[in-house]
C-alpha cells in the first residue's frame, strides 16, 4: 500500500520557481513596500472577482478591522455573523466597540442560515441591528441576493467575508453566476492570503467594492489615517512633502514583496481552483459510497473549495487514527460562541444546536492543488479503514 514519505496537512500552499522569481525581481527593485506592485495587485485581483475596486492589507483580519471602521461601527451597535468562523469574522466588530450576534447555521451547509438570521431580526425593532457579515464558509458562496434583499428589508449594511472563496461563486434568480467578492450585492468582501488559501501571500489581505468613496476611505485608514493625495486635502497643498492625518488610522499596509507573489500566484488562481474541485469531486464519489461519512454539500455549484468538510459520529477517534498515518486533518471551526471570550459575554452552550452539533462531527481533509491522486487515494483508504474497525463511528 502506498504510504507518503511528507505528512499530508488539510491545507498546504503551493511556491513555483516563477514565485520565486516574482519576489526576487522585486527585491531588485526601488520599492519593497509602497510601491507598484500593490496597486498592480489591487486592479488585477479585483478584475479577477468582477469588482471595481480592490484594496491591498496586511491580512484578513485587517480588511475586516477597517471595514468595520469604514461602515462606522460604534459602541453598542449590534452586528449578527455565523458562530461558524474563524473568530476574526466576529472580532472586527468588537474591536470597534460593537456587539456581536450569532445566527445558527444551515446543516446542510454549513452556511449561516438567512431564515434563523431574518427570526432574529424579526423579533427586535428595525434599527437593533446595524449589520450583516455572512461568511462563505469552506468556500460555498453565500446566497448574498438573498442576504441583500433582507438587509434592505432591516436596513443593514452587508459585509461578506469570503476569504474561503476566490473564484467562488452562488447563482441567483435569473441564473446568473455571481462572482464571491464582485462587489455588486455587499458594501464590501474581504479575502485572506494565508498560505493554506487559494492565493498566498505569506500574509495578506484584500478588500473589494464599487464605492470609490469607500475605497478611498479605505486606502486612508490602512495608512494610519494619512492623507497625501492633493484632491484630498483638508488644508492647502504646502508643498510636495505634505500630507495630513485627517483620522485615527492604522498600520495595515502590504509590502510589495507580498504582492510580487500574490500576482504570481493569482496568475494560476484559476488552475487552483479547477484542481481542488477535481479533488472534491473524487472525495465526493468515494465517500457517499461510504456509510458513517457525511460530505458537507457535495457537488454544489460555484464551490471554490477552499475545505473539504467530512463528519463523523466519532470525530476525536478518526482524528487521532488520521495522525498516525501521517495525516494532519483539522476542524473548521470551534464555534465562536463557545469561545472563552464570547463565553464571557454571555453566550453559552446550547445557543446554536445547528452549530455545535456540526462542530462535534466535522473535519477537514487535505485539499490542495498539489495533493497528488495517489495521495488521496490513501486518505480516503485511511479514512475508510477507521469506519470499517469502529462501526458506530
């Protein structure tokens, strides 16, 4: 039987000699930071997802931090998101001062789930709530007509995290495909550049609208409120050094060595992304063959597959036997609710029965665009050899 010689981790990033080659020019070049490559990164990924404007940070949860602050979250506002998430989705707003509310998820999905999100509007006066941040969880593309047209109904503002989805894509009612991140349903989407993502940047972050307002607003607030543009300007041009710190900003900036990769990178984003739904695809025909394994929204449309989500009766059990065989499997996520920190601002277990009965189940496999067949093939024979010795799994 075919054993790897490396561990196979859920997610792993992929560096070409052309990457290699994109970040060495740059160090060659008279700008390491604040320089061409940013903006160049910025117009070429937002053409990618369908949106008029990209803004370049340091990181995923930057782009959600500014966002927050580019809608005006302030103390004691209400914002609802899904328990289902890495924490920042929820953390951008307390950062800002605001209050966070957990709608359960779609089982079936993984998804927030937009009628349990429309109950809890429902039962509070119009204007309790300020926001929205759905998530499009593992790389299923939220319904955001559907979550436009509810927060028009409640006046909310919409961001979309999509870290886990470039490329991505739901469709709507007319049978159009709409593009994760195109700026035409949310104020504004946010995507992540950690290596285990679609594209990686070492670390980074982007932000998406068609607001030239916001955007601007935006590229202000990455650069500690600083404004050196002379169309800007709240004073009169002194001279070519001058520059104003119209806000509180922040440090958010991305180098443009991380951007010299990140458009390398999203030179092949799309050959990613047809691989990983080849690997999805392949997973999908041997798992609903196998009794005790749940895919979590097999073969749906538009998927970018950032994850491929199993779930197990006996989750701790798999996950352990996966480690001895070399394969480094990870669960997607600790609901934030059940967090310590969240935990202390009153939530508690039993909130959100959807989420936590999803959380003792799941897990995540390798999925990467370098995962060979082969290697595969004896994930999901491990995977299999679990169930076949413990049943009841």
């Amino acid at each position: 039987m075919f054993t790897p010689t490396h561990p196979l981790p859920y997610g792993r990033q992929h560096i070409t000699d052309d990457d290699v080659a994109a970040v060495v020019e740059t160090l060659h070049s008279d700008f390491l930071t604040q320089g061409p490559r940013v903006a160049e990164f910025e117009e070429k990924f937002a053409a990618y997802v369908g949106a008029r404007y990209a803004v370049a940070v340091s990181n995923g949860t930057a782009a959600l931090h500014l966002c927050a602050l580019a809608l005006g979250v302030q103390p004691g506002q209400r914002v609802i998101t899904t328990p289902i998430t890495f924490a920042a989705s929820a953390n951008c707003v307390r950062y800002c001062g605001g209050e966070v509310h957990f709608a359960d998820i779609d089982p079936a999905t993984g998804l927030l789930d937009l009628a349990a999100v429309r109950r809890l509007l429902e039962a509070h006066p119009r204007g309790y709530f300020t926001g929205l941040i759905p998530v499009d969880f593992a790389g299923l593309a939220v319904d955001m007509e559907a979550a436009r047209a509810l927060a028009d109904e409640h006046g909310l503002w919409l961001i979309e995290d999509a870290c886990h989805a470039p490329g991505g894509f739901f469709v709507d009612s007319q049978g159009q495909e709409r593009r994760c991140g195109s700026g035409q349903l949310a104020e504004l989407a946010i995507f992540s550049f950690h290596p285990v993502k679609h594209i990686a940047t070492g670390e980074g972050g982007m932000i998406t609208t068609n607001d030239e307002a916001m955007a601007r607003h935006l590229r202000r607030l990455r650069t500690h409120g600083i404004e050196r543009d002379a169309t800007g300007l709240l004073r009169q041009d002194e001279g070519g050094w001058y520059m104003e710190m119209q806000e509180l900003g922040y440090n958010y900036r991305i180098s443009d060595l991380n951007c010299a990769l990140g458009l390398s990178q999203l030179a092949r984003a799309e050959a990613g992304l047809a691989r990983r739904r080849q690997l999805a695809a392949a997973y999908d025909a041997a798992f609903t063959a196998t009794p005790g394994v749940q895919v979590l929204a097999p073969g749906r449309a538009g998927h970018a597959y950032h994850l491929y989500v199993i779930e197990v009766a006996n989750r701790r059990g798999l996950y352990e036997f996966l480690r001895t065989k070399n394969i480094l499997t990870q669960v997607h996520y600790v609901p934030v609710h059940r967090m310590p920190y969240y935990e202390r601002l009153g939530w508690e277990f039993g909130d959100f029965p959807h989420a936590e009965a999803y959380y003792s189940r799941c897990l995540s496999l390798p999925l990467y665009p370098t995962l060979t067949d082969e290697e595969q093939q004896y994930v999901v024979a491990c995977v299999q050899e679990f169930l076949a010795h413990n049943p009841t799994a």
